[in-house]
C-alpha cells in the first residue's frame, strides 16, 4: 500500500453518526468512533506508521485497481483486476436506526471472487485515540477482540484470523462466485460482543444498505441535466449528517492540508451555522424536506440555548453535532501529517472567533424554508428576534470573517452583506408569520447596512465591492453570494463589473480562489489552491447575471475534476489535485445549488 496516497484515491462511506474513508487500495485509512468528532481507530492517512489502518486486497501487486459506487447508493466497490481473475471488496454501513445516538457501530467488508481465483490479504492494525492509547488483543472461538481504555473493537471474519503482535492479520483464496465477509464492530468497554455472523446474514445485510439507500435516493424531486453528479452530492451531504440531531458537518477528515506540506490543517469534523444553513436551501431544492427541518429545528435550538445561558454572542460559529459549543484545539505532536504537513490539529480554534455572516445565513436558511420556519413555536420566535436585536447593535464591528483568517479583525464587506440578509429575511418572516418584532429597529440597521456597504466595500478605483472597507485591489470570492440573498440585482451594473474584476483576479482556467493572500494577508504562511466551493458560487453568480454559455461551461469542467467516484475535497491544487479535508459538504451543497440555478436558467432561455 502507499504511505499516503493522493486525498482523491478515496471514498467515503457511513451510517449517519460516524463515517470512514476506503482508499482505491483497499485500504481504510481513517475511522473514528461513536461519532465524525471522535477519536481516530484508523488514521494512516494522518501518519502511516502511527495512525493505523484496515486493508483488504490482493497481495500479487500486479493487479489494476477500479473504485465506484454501487448506483445511487453509499456502497462502495473496490475492484482488483489481474489475469488470474477479478476481485472486489464491498464497503459500507448501515444507516438504519441511526436517528437513535448508539456507541456501536459497524463497518462491514465483504469480499468477493467475481472471475477466477483471487488470494486477499487482510491486516487489521487500530491505533485508538489517534494513536495515543495502547489496546490488547484477544483471541477468541467469535473472532479478535481489540481493547483500548474507552473503547472495544470486535473483528468478525469468516475465515481464519491469526494474531500479528496486538494486531490481526488473515489471508483467504477465493474461487469464481465465492464470498467472504469481515466485519469491524466498535462500542463501549462494556458493550456485549456481536452477534455471530455467517456469510449469508453479511450478504443480506449488504443488499439492505443497498435498498435503503436507493430508496432514500428516490426521494429526490431533481430532474435536470446532471443527475448523476447531483444524486451523487446529496447522498454525501446524507452521509456528512449526524441523523440523531440533523447537523451537518462540514468535512468527514481533520488535518488534511490546504497545501501539502504547509500549516493550513484544520480538523473539520463539526457542524458550521453557515455551511448547514446554506444546505437547507439546497436540500428543500431536491425534496427532501425531513433533513431541511431538522437542521432548522436544530439552529433554534441553538439560538434557544445561548439565550438561556446569557451568553456573550447570539450564536457560535461552530458547533460539535450534539450541540456542544467546547471544540478546544490542540496539536498531535506525534503525527507527522499528510506527506509532512505539520502541524496536525484536532478541536478548532476558530470556534471563538466572532464572524457576523453567520446570522444572515442563519435567517437566509429558516426563510427559505418558510413552511418548515413555520413549524418554530413561540420560544424559538423569540429566540430568533432577540438575536437579531443583539445584532442590531452588534453589526458595525470588525471580526474575523468567513474564510476564519487568524491575521486580526477587518470590516470585511460579506459580513456587512450577511448582516443585511439577517435582517431583510428577519422582517420578512415577522411580517409574513406576524410575529413580535422591532420592525422598526430592524429596519432601520438594514438599510444603514446597505448605505455603508454602497459606500465603503464598493471600490471606484476597482469598479468592484472589496473584501473588505478600505482594500482597494482585493477581491473575495465569498461576494459571489451578494445576488443569491439580494443584496444586489444580478444584471445591476456594480455587480456585473464586479464578476469581470473577479474573472481578472481570482479566476484561473475558471476555477475560483477564495482571495489572495499576498495582497490580504491572513496570519498563515504558504499558499493554497482553488476554493471548489467558490467555483460553484461563480457558476451560480454567473447564471444569473446571464452569462450562461460561460456558466455552464465553469459547470462542466469543474466536474472534470471530481475525484472517481464523484467526491470533491475543499480546493483543486495546481496540477488539478484535491486538497484540503475530503469530501466538503460545503462544496457538495453548492454544487446542487449551481445545478439547480444553472438548469432553471437554461430552460427559461429555452422555454
């Protein structure tokens, strides 16, 4: 197996409350338990010697190797081509009852001749609490037990395993039509051991994860031009959900970097206001109205427990997915990262950072789904408007900004943008729902807002509104939002110089970078690629000031550079490699707004 092989050479698969990473090898190299936030079981992607990992395939090292989904499913099939025959490893979990928060849950492997005779190697080889803690290991008449001080792993196999120090390794041949099945079961300390298995109930278990899934897939109301790239983004935005509370999170990695062998390594294994609210748009676009309500259900109670506990600001930016606001970063000094990208961080301290868009995409996310904002009792109303009073005398502040820069605070124009949306859709859902508001109050800062905005983000000089007031010459990406919200009209001239000031300076080859950081520097050495999400945001930009030829063509060659399987990472490198934590929700829900604004727009032009 390589040390670290490319981020792209990967799929993701899960069962809503936890998730794990297959690589093309069969190899899987990242994995943590009970939850996406939990420590690392697996983590070879983070340190090859330290991390740990879980691989299945030939030993010949002759074969080819080919990754795909099962169709409209979150099973995945790795294939091993040689000429003594084809053989595949099916990976996946199940995400029946996973509404229910449950410490047990199981990666299942099943292992399949499909032409000829095919010899797998398989070594188990868990590194608990990203390699920090020591485990034992038993063997017993049921298969291996793996027993760390906070967790237990239970290895199920059906043939013979053997003991490689505090390990599990095992070969198996199979002939044309013959399976095999491992299974991988972690839980509690005290948790009872698994059920035995035999290959047939593995093989039953499989189909049901298959059928599930393509039933859940059904649920989509999308009928436009790209419904493989689409149905593929909304299965992974399913999966990067943790179904007990309906929140998102943002990466299903931590530490990947934004350049390789740089510091730009974030653990992003946690639900953002922004990034979840922006998906309920995208979610209620496809029909699936049941994760939309219950991530607005989950942004009220938020805003419920931070009025209830007095707390300094209406909102965090970030939350972990139960709701607990503590994500105390540190360094795991012991890892040495992706191919040397050092430092390797776990929690994120960006979580204290003051960033005022959240609250525009908040409100933008509950007013879109106004029928689900309906279902928001009195309480939550309340909640909802004392925010907003709280922002009224909270928007005229510097702060930190959506990129979460760590180069001080600046008056950045999107937050000024969003604090406008918060109160436009705020108004509109007092008024429309008649609520109790300071309609007045509210009034009165989003039009002062936009007043400031017009005058001190919009740049003479540059013929475009700034990252930030004062910052002639720099652009930013995240503006691409300013006609979705209606900040600005699409065809307005201001925005439409603004899009060419863009395609000067943060366009290459019609992928999007986030800004510059040479000319607005953000307190982090070295450089980073294209941001995928912003590219998404470009197409949708594009599409609705007009310029469709040149927004689908920026749609289409950008799904050229999706990983095998359809998955994208956070940014595209400059040789056209993903970096960054994989797959970014974030990236995946603005490709579905993209397609969804692009095909609109399109039939419109040929209706």
């Amino acid at each position: 197996m390589d040390r670290y092989p490319p981020i792209a050479e990967h799929g993701l698969v899960g069962d809503l409350q936890t998730a794990a990473l297959v690589s093309s090898q069969g190899v899987v190299d990242w994995f943590s338990a009970p939850r996406f936030d939990s420590p690392s079981i697996f983590a070879a992607l983070l340190d090859h010697d330290k991390g740990g990992y879980f691989r299945i395939s030939p030993d010949t090292g002759h074969e080819s190797r080919k990754q795909l989904y099962y169709p409209d499913t979150a099973v995945l099939v790795t294939r091993f081509m040689s000429p003594d025959g084809v053989g595949e490893v099916l990976d996946c979990m199940d995400p029946a009852g996973s509404e229910t928060v449950t410490d047990r849950h199981t990666l299942l492997r099943a292992i399949r001749s499909v032409r000829g005779t095919v010899r797998f190697t398989m070594e188990c080889r868990p590194r608990f609490d990203y390699g920090r803690a020591t485990h034992d290991l038993d063997l017993t008449p049921d298969g291996v037990v793996f027993r760390a001080p906070e967790i237990t792993a239970h290895l199920q196999a059906t043939f013979p395993v053997e003991r490689d120090t505090n390990d599990a390794v095992g070969t198996v041949t199979l002939h044309q039509g013959e399976t095999a099945v491992v299974l991988l079961t972690v839980c509690s300390p005290v948790g009872p051991p698994p059920p035995p298995v035999t290959t047939a109930e593995a093989e039953e278990r499989l189909w049901g994860i298959v059928d599930h899934w393509q039933r859940w897939t059904r649920g989509s109301r999308y009928r436009g031009r790209w419904p493989d790239m689409v149905n593929r983004s909304a299965i992974t935005l399913k999966l990067l959900t943790y179904a007990p509370t309906g929140a998102p999170i943002a990466a299903a990695t931590m530490g990947l970097p934004e350049q390789v062998g740089g510091e730009r390594n974030w653990d992003y294994r946690y639900t953002w206001i922004r990034d979840g609210s922006l998906s309920i748009r995208a979610l209620l676009d496809l029909g699936f109205t049941e994760e939309a309500t219950a991530f607005t259900h989950w942004i009220r109670n938020r805003l419920m427990t931070e009025r209830e506990q007095g707390s300094k600001e209406a909102l965090k930016i970030m939350y972990r997915v139960d709701g607990e606001p503590i994500l105390t970063e540190e360094i795991l000094e012991h890892f040495e990262g992706y191919r040397g990208s050092y430092p390797v961080r776990v929690g994120n301290a960006a979580a204290d950072q003051l960033q005022l868009d959240i609250y525009g995409e908040a409100l933008y996310g509950l007013s879109e789904g106004r029928t689900v904002a309906m279902q928001a009792d009195y309480r939550g109303w309340r909640a909802l408007a004392d925010a907003l009073d709280w922002l009224a005398d909270s928007w005229d502040r510097p702060d930190e900004g959506i990129w979460e820069t760590r180069g001080g605070r600046k008056d950045f124009t999107y937050s000024r943008v969003m604090c406008w949306a918060a109160f436009d859709r705020g108004l509109r859902m007092a008024t429309q729902f008649s609520r109790p508001a300071d309609t007045e109050r509210w009034t009165k800062a989003r039009d002062t807002i936009l007043e400031q905005v017009m005058s001190r983000g919009w740049s003479e000089t540059d013929k475009a509104f700034v990252q930030h007031y004062g910052a002639d010459a720099v652009l930013d990406a995240s503006l691409l939002l300013m006609p979705r919200v209606g900040f600005v009209a699409p065809r307005d001239p201001t925005w439409l110089s603004t899009l060419d000031a863009m395609d000067r300076t943060l366009v290459s080859d019609s992928l999007v970078y986030r800004y510059d950081p040479a000319a607005s520097p953000d307190g982090l050495r070295g450089s980073e690629g294209t941001f995928s999400l912003c590219t998404f945001l470009y197409v949708d930009a594009l599409a609705r000031s007009g310029r469709l030829r040149q927004a689908r063509y920026t749609f289409e060659k950008m799904q050229t550079y999706a990983n095998h399987v359809g998955l994208f990472a956070e940014e595209v490198g400059p040789s056209g490699e993903q970096l960054g934590n994989f797959p970014q929700a974030f990236t995946h829900l603005s490709l579905i707004t993209a397609a969804t604004t692009l095909d609109e727009a399109l039939d419109s032009m040929t209706g």
